[in-house]
C-alpha cells in the first residue's frame, strides 16, 4: 500500500504521512503512533528506516608515521588524491557517511583508547608507512578494518594493494625492449613494504631477462625530503665511473630529483640516461621531457577498499583478503630507443 492510500484510510493529509515518514516533527503524538501502526500493517518502511538499514558511518583514518609534515604534504598529496577519491566516491555510492581523521605512531594510543569504536561501523586506513607495532595497536579497536597500500603477513586484516612486482617488471621489459643492456636503480631505503617488494620485484626481473644487477649502479636513498634526496642521488651518481644507459626510480619523487641531479651533472635525458619512475603523479607530465612511469589506479584502490569494508561490515566471511590492482606502463619521452633502425 502506498502513502497516499494510508493517508485516504486514516483521513489524514499526505503531508502528515510525509512528516512520520521521515522522522519529522509537526504531528501528535497521537497521529504519529496511528501512522506508523498503519505502516507496520501494511508493510510500508518509512524513509528513516530505509537509511538505518542501509546506512553506515565509515572513518578514512589517515596515517603518517611522523605526523603532517607541510613540506611533505604536497607529495602526499600527489600520490594519494586519487586514493581518496575512490573512498569518497563509492562512499557516497554505498550511501555511508565518511568522516576523515589523520593519525601519527604518537597519537596512535589516543585514539585506540578513545570512544571512537563506537561512532564508526569501519575504518579504511591509509597505512603506506605504518609499521607492524602500529597495526597492532590499531587492530585493538574491534571494528572492521581494511588496510590500504600495505599489508602484513603475519596480521589478520584485510588489504588493498597495488601488485608492485608487476609494475617494475613493466619497466624493466621497457627498457630492455628499447634496447639498454646496463639498467641503474634508485632505491628508497625504507622499512616499507611498497620499496620492498620493487626491490625484489627489480632484482627477480633483471634475472628473468638474464641481464646482470650492478651493485654499485644500486642508489640508495633514505628520507622524504627532497633536499635530501637530491643531495642523496648527486652524490652518489658523481662517484660512478660507468653510467649505466637507463634507470628504474622507486617512485617518481625520486625520479624527478634524479632529473635534476642528472641534468645539473651535464646529462640528458632521455640522449644520455633514460629513466623511468613509478606512481604516475601529475608532475611527472610537465618535466622536460615528460616522464615515463608506471601507474596502478589508485582511485581503484580506493573503490576496492570501501566494497571490501561494507562486504566485512554486512556480511564477515572466513579468511583473510588482499585484493591486488594491476599496473601499467604510461610511455612518455624519459626513455630513448638504443635498437639500431
């Protein structure tokens, strides 16, 4: 029966119907016990009831490790718009409310030990440099949570991450397809897992193309700042006697600050060095020349994030997930074809 029926049948105004729908005042006591008594009879859910059973409250709880730096954030920023995109969107989709919270390894016990766990039905935590101690702690609240950008093996929460052994494969087969034998890398030395498994990732597809490592073609960075990065990749790039014809940057922060020492130590790129980086941040495109890199869609993550969350939240199955989004290689002008024509 539709609202305009139990209006006609209890001699009321759609209005009124309307007004006790949707929760609202402007009607009796009296009135309001009768409609929604009709409403019950007649099987008919208010708009109210409709929201609470479909509605949920989730939290982005945003960590960084040292808290928010002004002069990192832009970076941030760069790499993980599209991430918060994806949450946003399909948060809005799934009609759940979405409350944003950032969190540093200091306020982490703070916010464990407060009432949160009982305002929010789930959290998607953006956890790129959270350490294990850190998810320990975090987990203690109870509430279903999906980790993005990171994973623990040995830590039952589910995860969405990007599949980074593929993307540096991709680099490595580009630059081997274009002819370059002696490939460098910049590596982020980091306790992350994103660096760790391109390491790998880089070491595993120079063997499968049966192309020997280099060591002392290995840069090693620490740091987020570029001032030190930059210092970092100067330096070391002075001390080597071979160039190799092409590098492989960990991200494309460090790839854009190889540029610059590069270029400072009278190389061009692509004529003298080719480089490829990875995450595809929109400052990449405007570098002359533009840079190749590798991307993995991060709003897709996102999106995954928020499905696997509610999947959790409506309906737990047994095991834990880690949903893999796939890479691709995005050619621009950073790496010079070495095969004769």
């Amino acid at each position: 029966m539709k609202a305009k029926e139990i209006a006609k049948k209890l001699g009321l105004s759609p209005a009124s119907i309307s007004l006790v729908m949707n929760n609202k005042p402007g009607v009796s006591k009296e009135t309001r016990a009768k409609v929604l008594q009709a409403m019950k009879d007649y099987s008919l859910d208010s708009a109210m009831e409709k929201r609470q059973q479909y509605e949920k409250t989730l939290l982005f709880l945003v960590h960084r490790r040292n808290g928010i730096d002004e002069k990192k954030l832009p970076y941030f920023s760069q790499v993980f718009e599209n991430v918060i995109a994806g949450i946003e969107n399909q948060s809005k989709q799934l009609r759940c409310k979405l409350r944003i919270q950032y969190v540093d390894d200091q306020s982490v016990e703070t916010f464990v030990n407060s009432q949160l766990q009982d305002s929010v039905d789930g959290i998607v935590l953006l956890g790129t440099e959270m350490t294990k101690n850190c998810m320990q702690r975090i987990i203690q609240c109870n509430i279903p949570i999906v980790l993005v950008d990171n994973y623990f093996q040995d830590i039952p929460i589910d995860s969405v991450v990007m599949n980074n052994e593929q993307g540096v494969y991709l680099a490595v087969s580009h630059l081997i397809e274009e002819g370059h034998h002696s490939i460098g890398y910049f590596h982020v030395k980091e306790n992350a897992n994103n660096f760790q498994e391109r390491y790998y990732g880089f070491m595993r597809s120079m063997d499968d193309f049966q192309r020997l490592v280099d060591k002392v073609a290995i840069i090693e960075v620490r740091g987020n700042r570029k001032e030190e990065l930059h210092e970092q990749i100067k330096e070391q790039l002075s001390s080597l006697k071979t160039m190799p014809s092409a590098f492989f940057a960990d991200n494309d922060i460090v790839a854009i600050e190889a540029y610059k020492a590069l270029s400072q130590l009278g190389y061009k790129i692509p004529d003298d060095i080719s480089l490829i980086g990875f995450d595809n941040i929109s400052y990449g495109q405007i570098m002359n020349p533009p840079l190749t890199t590798i991307y993995a869609s991060q709003y897709a993550m996102g999106k995954s994030a928020v499905n696997l969350l509610m999947g959790n939240i409506e309906k737990p199955i047994e095991g834990i997930q880690k949903i893999e989004i796939m890479t691709s290689l995005v050619q621009r002008q950073s790496v010079k074809c070495m095969n004769e024509k």
